[in-house]
C-alpha cells in the first residue's frame, strides 16, 4: 500500500481521533504489522470508549486499491447518535 487513511466516527470528535492517531503511533513503534493493528488499536481504545469499533476496508472495495483505508467508530457505528437517541432527543424539545 502506498498510503494510509483513516476515517474516525463522528469526525466532529477531535479528542477520539487524537486518541487513535497516539494508539496507531504506540503500535506502529512496538513492531505492530499493519493487519494485526487493528484489532490491537480497538482493545486499546476500548480502555477510554467501551463501543469502539476498528474496521480495515477489504482492498477489493477499495476505489483506490493503493490506499490503506480504516474506519473508527467511538460508538461502534457512523452516526454521533443513534437513531433511537435522536428520536428520544427530538421528543425532549
């Protein structure tokens, strides 16, 4: 791979991208391969947010098969909230 992306959910959430980003470099300098780092980065993260969810996009998916892609998800899903949580949110106001 000539490059790698990460993509961290929900991208408003600095401090859980920082926090990954530190994870990656810890791994990446204790001799971590690539493939291994992502189920390593999700039990490390897990420390701080209990539903993170580290997935590596399968390199048939990829549109750019030379980009390492990998998602983040502090809440184990994309959205900030979850469906329910908005409706519950929506019928406070």
């Amino acid at each position: 791979m000539d490059t790698r992306e990460l993509r961290c959910f929900p991208p408003e959430d600095q401090a859980f991208a920082a926090a990954v980003e530190s994870c990656i470099a810890d791994l990446e300098r204790e001799g971590m391969r690539v493939l291994a780092i992502g189920p390593a980065l999700q039990r490390t993260l897990r420390f701080q947010y209990p539903g993170a969810v580290v997935i590596h996009q399968q390199p048939l998916a990829a549109a750019r098969p030379t980009v390492e892609r990998w998602y983040a998800y502090r809440d184990g899903h994309p959205e900030a909230h979850r469906p329910a949580d908005r409706g519950a949110l929506s019928e406070v106001g």
